[in-house]
C-alpha cells in the first residue's frame, strides 16, 4: 500500500505546479481571472468528494476498502488523461467536478489500514503510510514540473494518468484485504443518522474533525496559488520546475519527520502532539508573505513541511482509537468530508485574496487559521479534562 501512495500522491502532485500556468494557456487573460479559476478549480474536485467519501467509507465497511480503491483508482486516471485535452476553463471545471466523485484513493488507503491496525501501533503505522504519500509529493511536482518545461502540459497529463492506472494493477494483484464477516453487522448497522449522532456525542471527536477542516483549508488556500508566487520571485525561465521545486521542499520536510511525530503521539497523545504541531506551522507560514527571493520560501517551506507533516497521521490515529471498529470506514469518511470541505474552502479563499490584495496576504490568513484550530483544540481538550474530573 505504501508502493501504490507513492504512485498515486506523485501523479496527482505532478499536476499542481502549474496548473495556473495551464490556464493561462487557454487565452489572454488578465492575472485576476487566471488566480480566481485557479482556485475554483482546483478546489472544485472536492465539493462532489465532500458528499462521497462517508458514502465510499459506509461501502468499504460493509463489503471492504479494496474494490474502492481500484475505481477510484481508474476514475481518477480517466479524468486525468482528459485534462490534457482540454482547451477552455470551463472543461477543465467539469472534469475535476467529476473526479471529486472518484477521488479518495489515498483516503481510502488510510481507512484499510487504520481498521487493519493494532491501536497501540496505529500513529506509528499511520505515520509510516503516510511516508508513502509524502514520498510521492516529494518528487511529483518536481517531476511534473520538468516534464511540463520538457514535453508540454499535455504530455505531462497522459503520462500521470498512465501512472495511476500502474498503481490501480498493484492493487489488484498486490493488495490482500483481511475480510471480515458482515454478515451480522449488516443487519444491526446503525443509519447513517445514528452514526452522526454519535460523532456528536463525542466532543474531541467532532473538535478533531473541525481542526481537520480548518487545516485543510489552511493548507489548501495557498496550494494553487505557489506557483504564481515564484514567478513574481524569480525571472528564471524554467518557472514550472522552480514550481515544482517549492512544493517538493515541503514534501521532503514531511518524510523527515512524519513517522517521528505519529510515534509520539503514541506515546504522549495525539491531542497534545497535534497542539504543538499547530503553533508550529503558524510561526513557520508567516514568514513565508515576506521573503523577497525564491531560496528564502524554499528553506521556508521545508522547516514548515517538517511541522505539517505530523497533522494527517495524529488526526486519523486518534479517530482510530475513539470511533467504533465496526464504524471506522464510515466515521473516517466524515473525517475527509471534513478535509475535503476544507480543500473546497482555502483555494477560494486563496484565489479571491490574492485577487484583490496579493497573494501574500493569504499567508497571514494561513497562520490565523493554524492559531485558530490550536485555540479550538486546547479549549476541547480542557473541557474534557473538566468532564472526567466530575466523573472521578
């Protein structure tokens, strides 16, 4: 599984880096309108993922996560390959509409995991998977963006979808699913109502699925908008890779320190690991609106990497721990609505600031965003120290 994350986090990445460029491409546009619809865009994918992926993790729970994978797999491919052959926004709109219903390989990965995981191991697993992803997003956009300056964008989207469909034939005949007898469960399942309830029920629970969201959208506001914020920091020529190169950094800082952070969540709590994590990555984004040459943001985006790297594994493992092993596909699944909510949410935040008052005030907007999840966090974690204190 680790194999088939690599592949897929590097194919999807390879995009990203110059995906505004891209658009650019379409006609003679005015700066604005290229930022505004490359956030639309770009987040778009994830308003249809918002309403699949609990339905995706209710499936997988029932009837298991690997036939998921491999239709998101090729779902995912096919929209891809049909991006290259796109020649106005608003195809290009369309087919990352469609492939929000398809997307989630990754996500789906970590379900199959978490369920098949010991909990004690679980940020430690979790981490290590998510090594694979981070492996992928380390060299994807660099890679993307050399066969973008190398062979066009067109080729670029043809061969990223090949490479999905290559990881999807791993799955195929490389993944073992442990089955499970659902025989009973079936019959007894709770609604869909009933497992929202008890989500709610559950105060960190809810309190992690909305830092997930506010990370997301942290995350993601600024996503699309990297590579034309290296084109104002730089004249060099090869503007896709220096793109590439950006996203890359932060990658590496990720694979440095991921699987760390989940094992120490093991061993202190994720709750408290994710706090740190948190005020982490707001001290390192900020600085990132006042650099005034290309070197300082990479160095920049590496430290900030080796923070935000931790988030993802310390979130899922704790929603392992917490949600019902019969449930966990499903409960997982509101988690990525929740994140997926948040990819939705940032590149229009992004793509609308930068549009009116430069991109680097989407930056500042970043760092609130990580202060204001660590504020919910600790207030959620003090008002469950207060509850079990009346209990005992």
């Amino acid at each position: 599984m680790w194999i088939c994350n690599f592949i897929i986090a590097a194919s999807m990445t390879m995009v990203l880096p110059f995906l505004s460029l891209y658009i650019s491409t379409f006609g003679d546009f005015s700066a604005e309108y290229v930022q505004h619809w490359s956030g639309f865009i770009f987040g778009v994918t994830f308003v249809t993922a918002f309403f699949m992926s609990p339905i995706w993790g209710r499936i997988g729970d029932r009837y298991g996560f690997k036939p998921i994978l491999i239709i998101n797999g090729l779902g995912i491919a096919a929209s891809i390959f049909l991006m290259g052959f796109m020649h106005h926004v608003h195809g290009l709109f369309l087919l990352r509409l469609f492939m929000g219903i398809v997307t989630g390989f990754i996500p789906t990965s970590i379900a199959l995991i978490a369920k098949q995981t010991p909990k004690k191991e679980a940020g430690e697993t979790l981490g290590t998977l998510q090594m694979g992803t981070v492996s992928g997003t380390l060299f994807g956009p660099l890679i993307g963006g050399v066969m973008a300056d190398s062979f066009g964008f067109q080729y670029t989207f043809i061969i990223t979808s090949l490479s999905i469909v290559l990881a999807t034939i791993v799955v195929i005949f490389g993944i073992v699913e442990k089955s499970y007898d659902h025989s009973n469960g079936a019959k007894e399942r709770p609604s869909r109502i009933a497992v929202i309830q008890l989500i709610l029920k559950r105060r960190m629970l809810v309190s992690v699925m909305a830092i997930a969201f506010i990370v997301q959208a942290a995350l993601f506001s600024i996503q699309p908008l990297l590579s034309l914020y290296v084109s104002q920091l730089t004249k060099a020529d090869s503007v896709a890779f220096l793109s590439g190169l950006a996203f890359s950094v932060t990658g590496f800082g990720n694979l440095l320190l991921t699987r760390k952070w989940g094992k120490l969540g093991d061993e202190i709590g994720f709750d408290k690991v994710l706090m740190i994590l948190l005020i982490l990555s707001a001290v390192l984004i900020v600085p990132q609106a006042l650099v005034t040459n290309l070197w300082q943001l990479i160095i920049l985006r590496f430290l900030f990497g080796m923070a935000v790297g931790g988030m993802l594994p310390c979130i899922t493992a704790y929603i392992r721990i917490e949600a019902p092993f019969e449930l966990q596909g499903e409960v997982l699944g509101y988690n990525q609505s929740f994140r997926f909510l948040g990819n939705v949410v940032g590149p229009v935040i992004g793509g609308v600031l930068s549009g009116y008052i430069g991109i680097s005030s989407v930056f500042y907007v970043t760092g609130f965003l990580f202060l204001l999840a660590f504020g919910l966090l600790w207030w959620s974690f003090k008002q469950s120290e207060a509850k079990i204190k009346e209990i005992y």
